[in-house]
C-alpha cells in the first residue's frame, strides 16, 4: 500500500532516495535561505514564529552542508542525526533543484 503523510513517503521507493547529494549550486541556495531564515529568528520578537525560524535556518543549512534531497525541514537534521538516509518529497524544491542543476550544465 502506498500512502503519503504530508511529506514523508511509506512505500521506500522513491527517486530521491538513490538519487545523488546535491550540487554545489543548490546547496548554495538552501544555505542561503537557512541563513536567511536564522537572521529573521534572531530577529522576530515573537518567540513561537522565532523557533519556527530558528528550525526552518537550521534544517537548510544542515541540508546544504550535507547535500540533503527533498524536505529539509522534515528530514535533513534527522538524517545527519540517525546517519542514514530519512527520506521525504518536497515537489516545490525538486523543481528549484532540477533548474539550478539544469541552469548550471547548460
């Protein structure tokens, strides 16, 4: 039976999962928008939307430091803390990471 919650996929065979880390474009751009994210939580004075911040910043960077495929803020700070792969689909950045690695070969 193949079922989707939210982002994380039950059936174990999706194509990100043999897919290879990603390249050094996209991982700028995932960098960038953790840090992005970070600068807003120290920024926010509302602490429940600075936490929410504070972990979307840190999933993408942690995402872009390891090369982390599909929802960085569900599987991104797992993955490097269980030292394999959790993996999740994310179609919005599947489609940026596809035209920044398209972008980049042609």
């Amino acid at each position: 039976m193949n079922m989707r919650l939210c982002c994380l996929a039950s059936d174990g065979s999706d194509a990100v999962k043999d897919a290879p880390p990603l390249g050094l474009r996209p991982r700028g751009v995932r960098g960038t928008i953790g840090l992005v994210f970070l600068a807003l939580a120290a920024w926010l004075p509302f602490w429940p939307l600075s936490v929410l911040a504070a972990w979307f910043g840190a999933s993408h960077v942690v995402a872009a430091a390891t090369g982390y495929r599909g929802c960085p803020e569900l599987g991104a700070i797992p993955s490097f803390v269980l030292r394999r792969r959790v993996s999740t689909v994310c179609k919005p950045w599947e489609r940026l990471d596809q035209w920044l690695e398209h972008a980049v070969r042609a």
